[in-house]
C-alpha cells in the first residue's frame, strides 16, 4: 500500500510492518557513523539517501539499513525490526 502525501514533489510512502526506524543526531553523528558502516556518509544528502550495512568491530556485517538525511544534525536510518535495538 502507498500514499500520496501532497508534497512538492511525487512522494509515495510503503507501509512495512517489518521495519522500524531509528533516528540518530548530534553535531558528529556522521563522523561516528563513517567507520560503522559500508559506504562513505559523506554522500548523504537531502536528495541522495544511502543504502548501507552496519558493521561489528570485527566488520562482520550486523544489518542492512537505508540512510535519510533529517533536519539539521540528524540521520534518519530505516532498518529490519529485529535490529532495532
């Protein structure tokens, strides 16, 4: 199911009952997320989300996730439910 939510632009919104979202601020979250994860957050733009992996310190993949840029110093991170810890 999607919606339409009136914006500027074509939105649509896929309700997924199997993922959570965790929000992430701070004036270094990118900084601390840059060696967590497999691509380089510096991409991240408020056009441009990320798909990513976060890793353990053995760099053994823990989780897929999706990267959003949020409001100022903010990342937003759509990841499965089970993770979301």
């Amino acid at each position: 199911m999607s919606e339409d939510i009136g914006l500027n632009h074509a939105v649509k919104v896929a309700h997924r009952n199997s993922f959570s979202v965790v929000k992430a601020s701070g004036e270094h979250v990118l900084k601390y997320l840059q060696g967590q994860l497999t691509q380089d957050v510096e991409k991240l733009s408020e056009n441009q989300a990320l798909y990513a992996v976060i890793l353990n310190p053995q760099a053994k993949a823990i989780t897929e996730l999706y990267l959003i840029q949020g409001e100022a110093d903010e990342v937003v991170m759509i990841c499965p439910q089970a993770q979301a810890v």
